[in-house]
C-alpha cells in the first residue's frame, strides 16, 4: 500500500472514503471531525446523540455522503478515552479501518492525522502510527494460497491531508520512519509464517544476505568446521541430528566506526523446525514449531531497520540457526557438551535447545567486543503460562539496560515485565557430572533458562528476552494478524536509536 501526506482540506478532497476520528464522551465533534460533521449538516453529532456512534476504540461507523461534500464516504473511527489516547491507539484503530476498507472493497482512502490536532500527539508519531497500523493491519501470508475470485480489494493508496504546511511534513517524516518499521516487520513475520522445508538455517542466511546487501551491512557466515574450531560444542550439539547444515550467522552495522566501544549486540535464537530432539515433543501442535526461529528473524529485521535508520551506535546481528531433530546421530539427554567458553552443559533434555544454541552465540557476542548484549528467544513454554501473549518476559544482569528496553517497548507499544532473577533459582540448574545442566525441571523454567543463559554473558550488560508468548497471534486484533508478529523487531531497533542519541 502507498501512503502520501498532502496539503488541502478534508471536506473538499475527492475520495471513496475519508477517514475521521472521535474520542468516547464527546457530543459535539472538533477539529477535522467537526468540520465534516458542519459540512454533512450534523449527521454525526445526530448519530452521537442517538447512540450509533460511541467513540469507544474499534468502532467503526460508516456514512454515505450523498454528494454534500467530495468523499463519498465517512468512516468515523472511535479512538476511546482522551484521557487513555496514545500512538498505540492509532496503531490499533488504524489497522482496524485499514481491514474494514479492504472488506468494503475500498482501494483507496483519505485520512485525517489522527492525534496530531487536539488529541496532543506529535505530528510525526501521528504518521508513523498511521502507517504502522495501517500496513502491520493489512498483512496476509498468502504465498501458498491459490488465488481466490472472492478475495477482497486490496487498499492501494491511503493519503493523510493535512492543512498546516510544517505538520504535513512532519507527518510525511513520521510516515516515512513507519513504513520502514512496518516493512522490516513484515519480513520477520514472512520468515516465521513460512513452512520449515522452506525457511531452513540456509534459507534464514540467504535471506540475511539480502538485507545486508540492500542496507550496506557486513555479512559473515559460519559453517560446522568453523564452529567447531572454536569449540562450539553447545550449537553443534543440537545441530547434529539434522541433514540440514548449521549457520551461525554475523551481521554488523557500523555506524560509529571511530568509537568501537559505542556498541549493542543483539543475539537471535534461529531454531528453524523443534522437535524436541530425542525428547520429542508431542505430536499436536507441533507444526507451530516451525516459528522457534522468530527470535532470529527479529534480528534480521532489527538489523534492517537499523541499516535504513543509520543511528549513530556500532550494532551486530548474530543468529543462531538450526533445526532441533531426532535421529541416529541426535544427542541424547546424559550427554555432556562444551560451550566455547570451556563452560560444560549437562543436556537433560534435548528439547530444552535454544539455551545451548544461545549459549555459543553468546560467547562469540563477547568475544567481539560487544559492551551490551540483548538476546531474543521463543524459549521456554513457561513464559507463556506465566505472562500469556500480553507481554514479553525480560531478565538480565543489569537494570539500566533492562529499563532501556522497556522504555522502547512503551514507544513502539510492544509491552514487557521483567522477572526476578534471585540466586535461589541458579541451584534448580546445578549438575552432579558438569558445569551446569540445560533443564532446571518445571519450577521457574523461564528463570532457570535465563540462569544458565547468564553463564555465558560474564559481566557484560545483557537483557534476555522471551518471546514464546509474544511471537504469535491467535487471533487477529488490532494490528497484530492472527500468526507471526514480528515481536520485538521494532522495539529492538528503538532500543538501538535510543541508545545512539542518549550517547549511553
């Protein structure tokens, strides 16, 4: 979809459908909204008062014109409380008209910036919201998918008018950062919505190839005989059982070459099919296995953000990719493995694999240099049974870096809670014959996984993020579309624009 900013006046603009907005409790329409109210002879402060038009978030109401002004149609989007308004309120809302225009056949609209008059949001959030939701709203994975006669239109173009000349190009720089974000996105959730025979550990470096190329990243590769000449024992472990080749994969943006120190290291977990291993999984369900490399997908999209952003930081992209299979040559839970620090690994259960695959990136991540390291992971089945798909749980070793990543999450409204991290729970993963064993059993999973993640990080700022729950969507609301969510690509590269300007 092609979104554009223009300079002109909302009742006067020839379109199907123009997009307006109120807030609950209002009577009488404002700014834009009451322009058009003015211009429609009050129809939409008589739908308020008789109660059709509500302004709660998600209401949609539409109404047809009849020639007293150039749209044909008015669509009045309920943005909720005032006093509960925020950027992911456009998100959410935008999306949500974006879905109903493509219902209603609609390929193109005008809209309003939602927030940027009274609702006090700035003009270049206003448009970045916009064209977050509305592109994130309006994505389908339908690459498999015969072509359908009854499909609905596609939305096409999407213009937002403004009168003022300064806050239209505001808005133009906030649409621009947006479709940015939303594009990146929308290739983390192509990635994970793939089947696994497709999106293989080859597939996963190909594709990170690509966006190196195209963003003027540096892309380097390892292969087995490398990882084991650096003693990656913990990776290849996994990777044993599978025909399918290993890649552990490094991606760098330079981006204050004269201060190397001034770095971030975001570490993926690219399990690209799980079967548990020799501790399989059961058989329902397993098919959603295919998206344990959304982790690793995150990062690459990450790094594309990055790459089009050019935020004045050093940033490296490394992922660790895949497949978890039962075989003949599969580990089996009592082996022992050697991470790349010399640290041994007691495997109780070969399913508990994306900590031992972490673990190696996380040796190499230091062994580069990198200051402040975050790690992304769907890891641990607990996380979902203890904060649901709300929210990403977070741990780590340093409470700076920790609220960093959570102040990013409240600007690109992806949300996360941190967990405790006492030394209590570092003895539900002791081991009788090595350093340490991969699986603490059922108590504290997701803890216990970020404990034996935290063996391998020393004393450098690190952040380990779960996103087992948050990875997926079951059902489509908002801007998020029923599958892959691309969580924590944007917040990921927030973190990184954040830490640029804040020269911290």
């Amino acid at each position: 979809m092609r979104i554009t900013v223009t300079i002109g006046d909302v009742t006067t603009t020839e379109t199907p459908a123009l997009v307006v907005n109120l807030f609950s409790g209002v009577t009488e329409p404002g700014g834009a909204t009451g322009a058009v109210d003015r211009a429609l002879d009050g129809v939409i402060s008589q739908l308020i008062k008789e109660g059709e038009i509500k302004g709660k978030v998600g209401d949609i109401t539409l109404i047809h014109t009849m020639g007293k002004i150039a749209p044909a149609r008015v669509v009045v989007a309920g943005m909720g409380p005032a006093d509960k308004f925020d950027a992911q309120v456009v998100r959410q809302v935008s999306a949500e008209v974006a879905r109903y225009l493509r219902q209603k056949g609609i390929n193109e609209a005008v809209t309003i910036a939602h927030g940027a008059g009274i609702g006090g949001l700035e003009p270049t959030t206003s448009g970045q919201a916009i064209a977050e939701g509305s592109l994130l709203g309006l994505y389908k994975f339908s690459t498999y998918l015969s072509p359908s006669k009854e499909a609905s239109a596609d939305l096409e173009d999407l213009t937002i008018v403004e009168q003022n000349q300064n806050r239209a190009s505001e808005i133009e720089n906030g649409v621009a950062a947006g479709i940015v974000a939303a594009e990146a996105t929308i290739l983390a959730r192509d990635m994970v919505n793939e089947p696994a025979n497709m999106m293989t550990p080859t597939q996963m470096a190909e594709i990170a190839r690509r966006v190196a190329e195209a963003e003027g990243l540096t892309l380097n590769i390892l292969e087995s005989p490398q990882m084991r000449e650096l003693g990656m024992g913990a990776l290849l472990g996994v990777a044993q059982g599978s025909e399918e080749p290993p890649k552990l994969i490094i991606m760098d943006y330079r981006g204050d070459p004269d201060n190397p120190g001034n770095n971030l290291g975001l570490v993926g977990k690219g399990i690209t099919f799980d079967t548990g291993g020799i501790s399989l999984k059961q058989p329902g369900g397993m098919e959603a296995m295919k998206g344990d490399m959304a982790g690793g997908a995150s990062v690459i999209a990450a790094m594309k953000m990055i790459g089009q952003e050019k935020p004045k930081i050093n940033v490296t992209g490394i992922i660790a990719a895949t497949e978890n299979m039962p075989s003949g040559s599969a580990q089996r839970p009592g082996d022992v493995v050697r991470a790349m620090n010399g640290k041994t690994i007691e495997v109780i259960n070969t399913d508990a694999e994306g900590r031992l695959v972490l673990a190696d990136a996380l040796c190499y991540a230091r062994e580069k240099g990198l200051t402040r390291l975050i790690d992304v992971a769907t890891l641990t089945g607990a996380m979902v049974t203890t904060l649901g798909k709300a929210c990403t749980g977070n741990m780590g070793n340093n409470q700076e870096l920790l609220d960093k990543v959570t102040e990013a999450g409240r600007d690109t409204g992806e949300k996360y809670w941190q967990l405790p991290m006492f030394d209590e729970y570092k003895e539900l993963i002791k081991s009788d014959v090595a350093d340490m064993k991969n699986s603490g059993g059922r108590q504290a999973g997701s803890i216990s996984a970020a404990f034996l993640l935290a063996e391998f990080v020393g004393d450098t700022p690190w952040v380990h993020m779960d996103i087992a729950g948050t990875s997926t969507a079951d059902r489509t609301k908002g801007y998020q579309v029923k599958g892959a969510t691309g969580v924590p690509a944007r917040t990921l590269a927030k973190l990184a624009r954040n830490l640029a300007e804040s020269g911290t």
